[in-house]
C-alpha cells in the first residue's frame, strides 16, 4: 500500500512539474525593449525578435494546419510568406492578444484574383485561444491554427510589448 501511495504521489509530482514547466518563462525579455524586426521562420517553427539586426529572443510557435507553402486562398489553412508588417494590436482577438499581419498584400491579392480565389484575411501572430491559456507549450506539439502564427500567453504578453505597430515581419519557409 505505501508503495502504491509513492508512486501517486510521485506520478502527481511529475504532472505538476511538467504543468508548471509548460508555463515558466526563465527567460524573459525585459520590458524596455522594443522589437525593429520580426522573422517567422517556419520550417524550424521559430519566432526572432530583433532589434538593429541583433537577436532580442526567440520563440517556438504553431503554425496553420497545412504549414508546408505560402498562403494561397482562404481557408487553405496555410501561414503566408513574404513580408509583412505587423498593422495594428488587435485588442478584441478570439485569442489571448494578437498582433495582425499586413496580409493580404496587394502582390497576394493579385495572385488570389488571378487564380479566381479569395486570397484569405485575418493573419495573426497570437496566443491560445481565450480560456484556454492553461494549455501552455504544449499547444505546439502539432500546427493548429488557421494560418496564424501562435505562441503561449504569457509569450505573447512580451511580443505585444516589444514589437509596435509598423514593425516588419518576415515569414519564411
């Protein structure tokens, strides 16, 4: 019995560290710096803030269900590639904050209107969906957001911070 009662308990100590290492930050960024350049790089699901051409911290992310190619049409389920701008803090976001992402561009919009499709909306850079937040790092154990870009909460707290509106933003293969 007493052997049954260790294992639990270790079992319980085992899941709680795990929790709490899903939400631990033993990095953060300080609160005055700001971001002059974003890059995606989604191969390697990697989130950089720079600032004069120098790494200020990266994150892990999750990208859209379909994460191989550039974003084509609505509903492809694909993260776009090329260069954006982050255009505004989207303060009523289905998720905890988001950043929006300047596409479509008028080159992707081109593209959709040549091919007879609509060319998609609504990119994010954003965190889990509201309520959810208790999910922490593992939400990136598989891509699946609708094109958006998502990392934790407690991530996207410092990204909101660091990257103003106008910032570039370079999502790669």
């Amino acid at each position: 019995m007493k052997v049954l009662l260790l294992l639990l308990l270790l079992c319980c100590l085992i899941a709680v560290g795990v929790m709490a290492g899903a939400h631990l930050n033993l990095h953060p960024l300080p609160s005055n710096i700001t971001a002059d350049r974003v890059l995606v790089e989604k191969a390697a699901r990697r989130l950089t803030l720079f600032r004069k051409g120098a790494s200020l911290k990266t994150y892990r992310v999750a990208l859209g269900r379909a994460p191989v190619g550039s974003k084509e049409q609505e509903g492809d389920q694909r993260t776009p590639e090329g260069i954006y701008l982050i255009d505004f803090h989207k303060e009523d976001s289905d998720y905890h904050r988001a950043l929006h992402v300047s596409y479509p561009e008028q080159r992707d919009i081109n593209r959709a209107t040549a091919a007879g499709v609509p060319p998609g909306s609504d990119i994010m850079v954003h965190g889990l969906p509201n309520g959810k937040g208790w999910i922490g790092a593992f939400h990136r154990r598989t891509d699946w957001t609708a094109g958006c870009i998502a990392v934790t909460d407690f991530e996207i707290e410092e990204i909101w911070r660091a990257v103003p509106d106008g910032t570039p933003i370079e999502i790669r293969p």
